[in-house]
C-alpha cells in the first residue's frame, strides 16, 4: 500500500510484522520507486531479535 510521497505499509504475515514507512518526497517524480529501493531485507534483519520467541 502507498501513500503520497512515496509513504508504504508493508506486511510481513510470517514474521508477524508490519513496517510503516514515512518520507518526505511529497510531489516527487518516482518517489514510490525510491522506497522500493530501500533494503528490506535489512529491515527484516533487524526487526528479527524482536520477534524471536
């Protein structure tokens, strides 16, 4: 899901996790590209300590 500006929920159903994203690009050209560009699986990587169980 995006928002305005290149802003995205993400929903991780396996690791019980949603990443919400907020950016500043309000009105750029290719602003939702950009957030697909950030590294994910960085964010899994480290939201894992906090949900192992």
């Amino acid at each position: 899901m995006y928002g305005i500006g290149g802003n995205k929920v993400l929903v991780f159903r396996d690791e019980a996790l949603v990443v919400a994203i907020a950016t500043t690009n309000n009105h750029v050209e290719g602003a939702s590209a950009l957030t697909d560009k950030l590294p994910v699986g960085d964010i899994l990587e480290a939201a894992a300590p906090a949900n192992a169980q």
